[in-house]
C-alpha cells in the first residue's frame, strides 16, 4: 500500500509537468499565431486600401516563412491567423488551456456569443479539439439555449464527449505543433536517442 502510494505521488508529479509542457507548447503557438494575424490586420490597414496588396502582402509573406518554416505558412494558414485575431482581438481573453487546432475550430463560429461560450467551454471542461468540434457540429450551445430541461441536453454532451478526452501523447502527434517547432511529421526515435526522420 505504502509503495502503491508513493508510486502514484511520483506519477502524479510526471502526468502534472506532462501537461503543463504540453499547455505552454500549445499556448506559445497560439499568442505567436495571434501576433502574427494582429501584425497582418495592421499592415492592411496601414493607409493601404487596395485588396491587392492585402492578397499580395500574404503571398510573398507566405512564401518566404514557408521557405524559413515550412508548409504550415501558406496563405491559407496566414488568413486564418488573420481571421484568428479579428474573430478574439483581445489578448486577454485567450485561454491558455485551448490549442491552436480548438482556435482553428471556434473561428469558424459565426456568432460571437456562441464562439465565447465554446471558448468558455472547452477550457472549463478540458474538451479535446474532437469533443469541441462534436459540439459545434451538434449545435450544442443552440440546443442547450432552446431547452427548458438542460439536464438530458448536458448528460448526453458529457457521454458522447467523454471518448472523445485528449491524451499526453497528442501533444506529439498534433500536425500543427510539429509543424510550429520544425519537426518532420515522421519522426523515429532509435534507442540510441539520436532522431531521424523518414
């Protein structure tokens, strides 16, 4: 029982800093890709009113940070940015338990009141990017404001997300975290502890 115990306490510590690593990764990328979508907003609208050079600004923006930090820095993903930092404009208001793929997902809410309940949400209830996205696609926050009896609404959201929870090791496999430290999607770690790439 004693060395049960003592086991668990050591485990504890580990799962502990596991999460924390894995949220100061996420949150580092997220006020990175929030600065990077405020500096675009304000280059725009730096007295240039024309939307060719907005559409010219994030080409040539795109491929030299493609060619610096890889694929993950298309136009696309730049726009996104951009529509990452008009859709929570205030830094404050970030949660550092959310990744960049929760943000990729809540920008897609139209409704403000309804994005900030998701926002709200996921970090209160430690949704993954997949529970957060059931609930969107189920029209959660819509269901819960018609419904008289919030109960069922609520016990069924809590048992269909529950298989759904994020684990430690998603850290390592999240496309967009790789992509942000420059590591290659196919990592091996032999025993050695040398790392190659496929």
């Amino acid at each position: 029982k004693a060395q049960q115990d003592f086991y668990q306490s050591v485990a504890d510590i580990l799962r502990a800093a596991r999460a924390n690593v894995y949220r100061a990764v996420n949150f580092a990328m997220v006020e990175a890709y929030w600065n990077v979508g405020r500096m675009i907003v304000e280059e725009e609208q730096r007295g240039k009113e024309r939307a060719e050079y907005g559409a010219a600004l994030l080409k040539n923006l795109s491929i030299r940070l493609a060619a610096e930090f890889g694929a993950g820095f298309d136009e696309r993903e730049l726009r996104r940015m951009r529509q990452f930092y008009s859709s929570f404009p205030i830094r404050g208001a970030l949660r550092p338990e959310l990744a960049w793929s929760h943000y990729r997902l809540l920008i897609r809410v139209d409704k403000p009141e309804a994005r900030s309940w998701y926002l709200t949400e996921a970090a209160e209830q430690n949704w993954s990017t997949r529970a957060l996205e059931r609930q969107i696609h189920s029209f959660y926050y819509e269901r819960l404001l018609m419904s008289r009896n919030k109960a069922p609404v609520i016990e069924e959201m809590q048992q269909k997300t529950a298989p759904l929870a994020a684990a430690p090791q998603d850290l390592i496999k999240d496309p967009y975290v790789l992509e942000f430290l420059g590591i290659p999607r196919r990592v091996r770690i032999p025993r050695g502890g040398t790392r190659t790439s496929h």
